[in-house]
C-alpha cells in the first residue's frame, strides 16, 4: 500500500512538473509573438510611409529610378509576407532598399533642402528607431523561448509538443555594414 502511494505521489509530481513546463513553453512563445505584433504595428506604419517618400523623391532622382523599384517592390514584398519568418527576411530587404535610397540622396542637395522630404525623413526615423526597440524586444523574447527549448529539461516536454528554436530578427546583410568602422578620408 505504502509503495503505491509513493508511486502515486511520484507520479502526481512529474505530471504536475510536465503541466508546469508546459505552460511556461507556451507563455514564452505567446511572449515571442506578442513581441512580433509590436514589431508588426511599426511595420505597417513604416509602410505607410515609405509611398509618400518615394513620392517625394521621384521628382528630384530621375536618375535612381532602380533604387525607387527596389523599394518598392521590397515593401510589396513585406506587405505580402504572412508567416513571422517570411516578414524577417522581406524587412530586411526592404530596409536594405531604405539605406540604398539614403545613400542616392546624398548626391541631390535639393531633396535633401525639401522640407516635405525632411519631415518624411524624421518620421521614417522615427518609426526606425521604434522599430529597433521593438526588434530588441522581440529578439530578447525570442531568446528566453530559444533557451527553454534547448534546457534539460523542458527540451523533453518541447519536443514532444513540438515547441523548437525559432529564428531571431536580425540586421542580416546590413550587420557587417553597421559593424564596420567609418572610412574617413581627406
């Protein structure tokens, strides 16, 4: 008798254990995606920015006509993404599309004097930098799920309710752009 309430006791805690984990398995990944839909909010506003912007600029770049394409099929491309993964690599692409767009600006002093153009430029900054602070987020939630699926030993209970690693929102290309020191030249 006494075996079998140990037995029963045991048993009564590891589930309990495998409820537990469980549980903060789903929490996190709910976390993840929360963190995503912040990141989404700042998306569609950055989207609804980037036509007015090409707007502005076709008048002055009729020479970086190409860059205007990029962009805007990139945002095309964003804007059909569905899956969290798909919009990870279409924004990166799109804001590859955006910093091409500000280096052609450098050569048309006029746009750059625009006051339209130069408002557009501070709320996409704007937007930018909300963005990189949801992108932290969202990679700081990501991670914690990201470790919870690879610790012993909720790896057990996440493998078998298919929890796995998931991808971060990262820079992408644009990394080893920013990591590289200015090139200063006289």
């Amino acid at each position: 008798m006494i075996i079998l309430l140990v037995f029963l006791a045991l048993l009564f805690v590891i589930v309990m254990m495998v409820i537990s984990i469980y549980n903060r398995l789903v929490r996190l990944r709910n976390n993840r995606e929360q963190a995503f839909a912040d990141i989404d909010v700042q998306l569609r506003q950055r989207h609804d920015l980037i036509p007015q912007l090409v707007e502005t600029v076709k008048g002055y770049m009729v020479h970086e006509r190409g860059v205007l394409t990029e962009i805007t099929e990139a945002r095309a491309n964003a804007m059909k993404a569905s899956t969290i993964n798909e919009k990870i690599a279409a924004e990166t692409r799109l804001s590859t599309a955006l910093d091409g767009l500000r280096v052609s600006v450098e050569a048309y002093p006029d746009l750059k004097a625009s006051q339209n153009f130069m408002d557009l430029q501070n709320e996409i900054s704007d937007v930018e930098n909300k963005l990189a602070a949801a992108r932290r987020f969202f990679n700081s939630a990501t991670k914690e799920l990201n470790v919870a699926v690879e610790m012993f030993p909720s790896n057990i209970i996440a493998a078998m309710f298919n929890f796995r690693r998931e991808m971060m929102f990262e820079l992408g290309e644009q990394r080893a752009t920013i990591e590289q020191p200015p090139k200063i030249s006289f």
